[in-house]
C-alpha cells in the first residue's frame, strides 16, 4: 500500500497550523491554517470544519522501509508488518 499523497495537513501539534507530509514523511515546513486561524482576542473563533485525513490502511513506515504500519484515519498505531 502506498503512503498518504503528499500536501498540506493539519498539524497536530498546533490547530492554527497545517504541516507539509512530501508524501514519504513529515517536513519542517508549515503555514498558516486558513480554516482555524488564531484568534484575535477580540472575537470568538469559530469551530473549523472537518478536513478529510487520508483513509485507514496500511502505509510504509518512514522508519523502517520494509515494513508497513497502520494508520487508523486520524492517528498511527503501533501495529506494523513486513512489507
């Protein structure tokens, strides 16, 4: 199975940002998220609406290249096999 296409993300590190995936790993690289910006402090933020996440399955694990893991649509778990 092949890995998530790569694009823009939402970090999960930080709600305000999106964070790039190259289509083999995370980068550094973030900008921005235009649909959750960080509020002003002088309005309520509004909730933003649900971004699609790359399906659940089995992807190659940037770690090790032989081996899969499983990404459950919103996390990765630690369940892994050889490729």
């Amino acid at each position: 199975m092949s890995s998530p296409p790569a694009g823009w993300y939402p970090d999960p590190e930080d709600a305000t940002q999106d964070r790039w995936w190259d289509g083999t790993e995370w980068t550094d690289s973030r900008r921005p998220n235009p649909t959750n910006p960080a509020p002003s402090g002088t309005e309520q933020p509004t909730p933003a609406p649900q971004r699609a996440l790359p399906e659940a399955g089995w992807y190659l694990d940037i770690d090790q290249s032989d081996v899969e893991r499983w990404w459950d649509g919103v996390d990765w778990t630690d369940i892994r096999r050889k490729s």
